[in-house]
C-alpha cells in the first residue's frame, strides 16, 4: 500500500481504502481509478489517498494474471454480483490468446 500525493496518481490505480469527503464515502477501496475519479477528487480538494502498490504491469502468465484478479476483488467478496463479475474477468482472460 502506498500512502501518495493525488498529483501523482494515474488512471487504473486502486484504492486500498475508501476515500471519505465528509460524511459520505466517495469511493470505496478496490476502485480502479478513472480520469474522471481522479478530477472529482481533485476538484473537491482531497489531496492524498492510498493505493495498491504499482506493479511492472505485464503478467508471465495465467496464474498472474489470475491472483492479480483475486487480489483486485478482494475488497467486495461479499458482494454476490461482484464475485459473478470477478468469474467472468477470469474467464474472458482464459480465452484470451497469448496466456498459458
């Protein structure tokens, strides 16, 4: 987990841990981060939330790619449609060529 300034966060990092503006939580941990995410955290003067570590972001094969999606849905496993999501990305993933 790193704890980094907003300035420095790019499309596709996730959240380690909600991000709360006021009372109401904005975006909850295990979000992948959008543009769009990252404007509205800024226009609403937050400035340092927490992230998964940044990886080299290349997989040498399926396992990888496998606990990389275990590992990004494990913040909503309790979540039924969120765990039916997290089969289909596994799936999709498998029938993918160029992973062995």
């Amino acid at each position: 987990m790193s704890h980094v300034k907003l300035d420095t966060v790019i499309e596709g990092d996730v959240l380690t841990e909600d991000v709360v503006v006021g009372d109401v939580v904005l975006f909850g941990a295990g979000t992948v981060l959008a543009k769009k995410f990252i404007d509205i955290l800024k226009m609403l003067g937050v400035d340092e939330i927490n992230i998964e570590n940044r990886e080299g972001g290349s997989f040498r094969n399926l396992k990888e790619v496998f606990n990389n999606i275990d590992k990004r849905f494990s913040y909503v496993e309790s979540n039924p449609f969120m765990v039916k999501l997290k089969y289909l990305a596994k799936d999709v993933v498998s029938n993918l060529r160029g992973y062995r």
